[in-house]
C-alpha cells in the first residue's frame, strides 16, 4: 500500500493540474440540482457542461476528459441516453463516475444500473443505502436485492457498506465513495476515511450529487481513487469552513462554493483522512 504522504502529493498534483488546465467534465444529471453540480464543478477548476438528449451525450462523451451519470431523476429519453454514453465512455477508456440514486425505485431506474454494469465506471459514488443495494443489484459481495433506500436519504451507517464498496471497487477496477457523516473511499485494495463537513450539507440539495461532479473532474488529471478521495477532502474542508461562517443552509450553500473555490491544494491534502488496508 502506498504511503499516506505519496497520496497527498497526488492529491495536491490533481487539484493543481485541474486548477491550471480548466477540463471538461460533463455531466448527464439530476435535474434538481444541475446548477449546483455545475457551479462546483466550476469552483474546483473545471469546465462544466450539462446535456440530457443521446446525440449531444455522445458528442460530451468523445470531446470531455470525463463524464458524470446521476439517475436522480429519471425520463424516458434517458433509456436511450444512458446506456449508450456509458458504452462509448468504456470503448474509449474515459473515465465516468456513476451516482446511483435511489436506486432500486421504478423500473426504468433498475434496468438502467443494471445494464450499467459491463461498462464500468470509474467512480461509483452514493451514500450507504445506494452503495449497498448496487452491490445487490450486480450480484456482488455485500449487497442486498431488498433495497433500503428512502428517496435519496441512506437508513444505512457508512461502515455498514464497506464490504460492499470494496465488491463494487473491485468489479469497475477503479473507486467507490460511500458519502456520510464520515466519508468511506476504496480502491478495493486500501480504505480511507475521510472526515468534516457540515451538518448543513443535510439541509441542502445537491451536496452529494455536486460532490460526484467534481470527482468527475478530478477524474480527468488522476487515477479513480485520488480523485474520489481528493473530491471529498475538499468538500469536508469546504463544508467545515463554510459552517463557521453562515447560521443557515440557505447562506451554507453560497459560503461553501466560495470555500471550494479559495482551497489550496495543499489544504485539501491534508484535510483529515486514516487509510487501512483491505486484508484478504
């Protein structure tokens, strides 16, 4: 396992690259919260480019250096959508990160995850629920056919989808972030604990969704774990400052794009995470 230092020198190597090359990370998402995801993205660094129809998915899928897929909110144009961008992003080797909400509610929800599954994302990222019933979905380890998803709030702790997190780690090859009060990230091979935020990102809509956005653009300049982890440090950074700024969520979620966009790479490195590692 690599050292603890040797992440945050690439953490810090991802947020600098980002912030000096402006890429592009589409994204294909929840319609609730399409500003936000887009303004994040922005705020680390990155480009942001939202679209919905098959051709114009495609076009976004070939010319970004990464794609970001929320099935938050679901229509039917989205049966020909998805699948065939997640297919392109796999043929050409681009990494895509999947946010798996709500899965297990509707159909056309369930058969979309589930032909998700060949294509491999590179980042899969949700909350314990999610993360727990997608394991149960592809018939790996740690999953459950029952899911215990309430809308898109999790009635499951973080840890309680480790095992299931390394299953999905290992299936894609790349890196799954279980969101929570204390966030989970692995590669399949390592755990970390990533740890802030606000109380107020509860209180918000959006904060998951915009966090899978800018592992979506982090995931242009790193590997799928880095960016994951690099993701999440600098939302629990963001949240925890913003936090001691504002007395409400509606003031939280304007403070929090700022903090997002004044992070230096090197805070966001060493905001606090434990590694472990997976013992076969």
């Amino acid at each position: 396992m690599v050292t603890k230092k040797e992440i945050q020198k690439s953490m810090m190597q991802a947020v600098t690259t980002v912030k000096e090359t402006n890429p592009m990370a589409g994204s294909i998402t929840n319609t609730v919260t399409i500003n936000f995801v887009a303004n994040a993205q922005l705020a680390v660094g990155g480009s942001a480019a939202m679209v919905y129809l098959p051709d114009e998915a495609a076009f976004l899928a070939e010319a970004g250096g990464a794609t970001y897929i929320n099935v938050g909110t679901i229509f039917p144009i989205y049966s020909e959508t998805l699948p065939s961008v997640a297919k392109i992003l796999h043929e050409k080797g681009k990494p895509w990160v999947l946010d798996p909400v709500a899965v297990g509610i509707g159909s056309l929800r369930t058969s979309l995850l589930q032909q998700f599954k060949p294509f491999k994302p590179a980042i899969i990222r949700g909350n314990a629920s999610e993360i727990i019933a997608l394991a149960g979905l592809w018939e790996l380890d740690g999953g459950a056919m029952e899911s215990k998803v309430r809308g898109v709030d999790s009635t499951d702790e973080v840890f309680a989808a480790q095992h299931a997190a390394i299953a999905l780690a290992n299936w894609t090859g790349g890196a799954v972030a279980v969101s929570g009060e204390t966030d989970l990230i692995t590669d399949g091979s390592q755990v970390a604990i990533s740890k802030g935020g606000s109380h107020f990102m509860e209180k918000i809509t959006g904060a998951g969704c915009s966090l899978g956005g800018v592992a979506a653009v982090y995931a242009t300049a790193t590997t799928p774990f880095i960016a994951a982890l690099t993701a999440t440090a600098v939302y629990n950074l963001a949240g925890k400052r913003a936090e001691q700024l504002v007395d409400g969520p509606g003031s939280f979620q304007q403070k929090f794009l700022d903090e997002l966009y004044k992070a230096t790479a090197e805070e966001i490195a060493n905001n606090p995470f434990e590694m472990q590692e997976v013992l076969v």
